[in-house]
C-alpha cells in the first residue's frame, strides 16, 4: 500500500473513530459489563422551533421513526392498548464495514401534565438473540419562550460484536451523530 493508500485508510478510520463534535454536544459514556456487554448513558439537551403539541407529534409519529434517525430503516406500532404502544423498529448498524440488521422492540408511553410539559419513556421489551439487552429512555419536554426544550436522557445495555477499541468508539460517535440529525431533523 502506497503513501496514497495510507492517507486515505487513515482519513477513513478518522472519519469513523474520531469524537464528533457539534454545538449541542451529546454527552455519551460508556462501561464495559463483566458479561461482555457494554452499557451505555446518554444525555442530550436541544430545542424544537415550536410548540410541545407539535414536537410531541414528531417525536410519538412511531410510522415514520427514520424521518428522525437515519440508521432506522422502518417503525411501526406492533400493538398498542389505552396509552401504552409496543413500538417496533428496525435500524441498520455498522462498525466500519461490517454491518448487521437489528429489530428492537419498545414499550412507550407518553403524557403531559400541563399545556407546557410533557414525558415520553420507553424500555426495550426483552427477546431473544437481541444485541440490545435492555434500555430505558426518558424525553422530557418543556414549553418555554416559544420553543419546547428537549432532553433525551437514555441507559442502554448492547452486545457489541467488534474489538473493543474499535466498537466501543464508533457506537459513541453513532450515538452522538443520530442525535444530532435528530436535533436538525425535528426541525425541518
């Protein structure tokens, strides 16, 4: 492989390995469990352009969940009773260039206490040969100064197939890359 090639392996891996950064900054740790799993706590603070009626829609549209995370490539709701919807997605991820289908399913249930705030929380509902083991997510809404403050606080626990150095950084510039789209695309 020649200086050419070198460079351009480099770029890429860069482009991959590297911390993204973006005004909003993500906050994304991760630890390593004793069971070969890795949990991951992510914090993420950024506010809607409108009102919490509107930001709620966007956020609780189950059937359209890849408008604002582009590794989802389909949602739906698979059952749904009273205020409780069992949501299922399905998102495509890569390390590197090695990539896998995941489907994941999620108990939701939302409310609002006032005209100015909301919650949204989620679990993963447990099954079989899933890479998500669990996780627990949270999106408080607040209605302030025209526009809805959001925070997305969530706890996941992934089986993550690749070597540590390498998976352990990707997923966390993933994570921080998904919501950063997501902070644009609500938006739109």
């Amino acid at each position: 492989m020649g200086k050419v090639g070198l460079i351009s392996l480099f770029l890429l891996l860069n482009t991959y390995i590297s911390p993204l950064y973006s005004a909003n900054n993500p906050s994304v740790t991760f630890t390593k469990e004793n069971d070969g799993t890795h949990t991951f706590l992510i914090d993420f603070k950024f506010s809607y352009h409108g009102n919490i009626d509107n930001a709620l829609k966007k956020l609780t549209n189950f059937e359209n969940l890849k408008d604002l995370n582009p590794t989802i490539k389909d949602s739906y709701v698979e059952k749904s009773s009273l205020d409780v919807y069992f949501v299922r997605s399905k998102f495509r991820d890569c390390v590197l260039f090695i990539c896998r289908n995941i489907s994941m399913l999620e108990k939701v249930t939302y409310s609002c206490s006032t005209s100015i705030k909301c919650k949204i929380y989620s679990a993963v509902v447990s099954e079989d040969n899933n890479d998500i083991k669990s996780g627990k997510t949270s999106w408080d809404l607040f209605y302030l100064d025209n526009k809805t403050e959001i925070t997305y606080s969530s706890k996941i626990n992934i089986f993550i197939d690749a070597p540590d150095f390498l998976g352990e950084k990707f997923i966390v510039n993933s994570f921080i890359s998904n919501l950063n789209y997501l902070s644009k695309a609500i938006n739109k």
